[in-house]
C-alpha cells in the first residue's frame, strides 16, 4: 500500500512538472525583434568597451535584450537568407549582427566603412583568444536597420 502511494505522489509530481515545462517554457512567447523597442542604445565602441572592462558583468546585463548600436561597417558576410554585418572595434572584438531575412537585400548593399545603425537581440560573446590571437566576439541575431539610422 505505501509503496503504490509513493508511485502515485511521484507520477503526479512527473505529469505537473511536465505541464510547467510545457506551459510556462515551451510555450513562451517570442519577442518580436523587429516591432520591440530597443533596451539599450549605444555605440560599437561603447558595447565593446563594457566587455572589454568586465565580460560577466556585460553578459548578464545584455542577456536577451534587444541593442541598438551605431557604427562603421568593417565588413557583409552575405549569405543566400541570412547576411551578417560585422563591426569592429580595436583589435579586441568584433559585432556580428547577424540580419533578419527581410533586411537580407539591404544588408547586401552595404559597403565598408559605411555607417549605420542595427537593432538585434544581444544572444552570446566570447572573449579575445590571445593564444591564437583572435579577436572576442559580441553576437546579434534577428537584427533590423534602425529608422533613424537609415
């Protein structure tokens, strides 16, 4: 009898626990990059420089806000849906905006070193790899161009 009423305590614990997950993690809503206001404003060398000042202090401030940043484009990593613009401040980092499928052609047309300004979802960075002397990265995905940048 005790043992069936553990079974039963721990199936009912499992079935809730899956219907959280289910309901408050799974179905998560998604932010919607491109209509959400920006969290932070600010600058290529200004972003760069808060890493570079204290990386874990960056990371958990920027975790999964949206940033807008200005600056001059180093370089267009085109690719067929998904183009990245890439941004480069010093010789430490890079800012690799990775651009939402709806701005692939505009991102296209962008040349070196022309300035703009992006809005992204701020998802990773790494730090600077001086054993190989690569530079650290600062990741954007599902970026747009600004309104008042362009």
């Amino acid at each position: 009898m005790k043992l069936k009423t553990v079974l039963l305590i721990g199936l009912i614990v499992a079935v809730l626990s899956a219907a959280y997950v289910w309901f408050f993690i799974y179905n998560k809503p998604k932010k919607n990059i491109l209509e959400s206001k920006a969290d932070y404003t600010l600058t290529v060398a200004q972003l760069v420089q808060e890493f570079e000042t204290n990386h874990d202090s960056a990371i958990a401030k920027y975790n999964d806000k949206v940033l807008e940043i200005s600056g001059e484009v180093t370089r267009i990593e085109p690719n067929d849906s998904i183009s990245s613009v890439v941004f480069k401040s010093g010789d430490k980092y890079e800012v690799f905006c990775e651009v939402h499928p709806e701005y692939n052609a505009q991102a296209k047309q962008l040349a070196s070193p022309q300035k703009v300004v992006l809005k992204g979802l701020f998802i990773s960075a790494e730090k600077p790899d001086t054993d190989f002397d690569l530079p650290g990265l600062v990741r954007l995905k599902k970026s747009s161009f600004s309104k008042e940048g362009n």
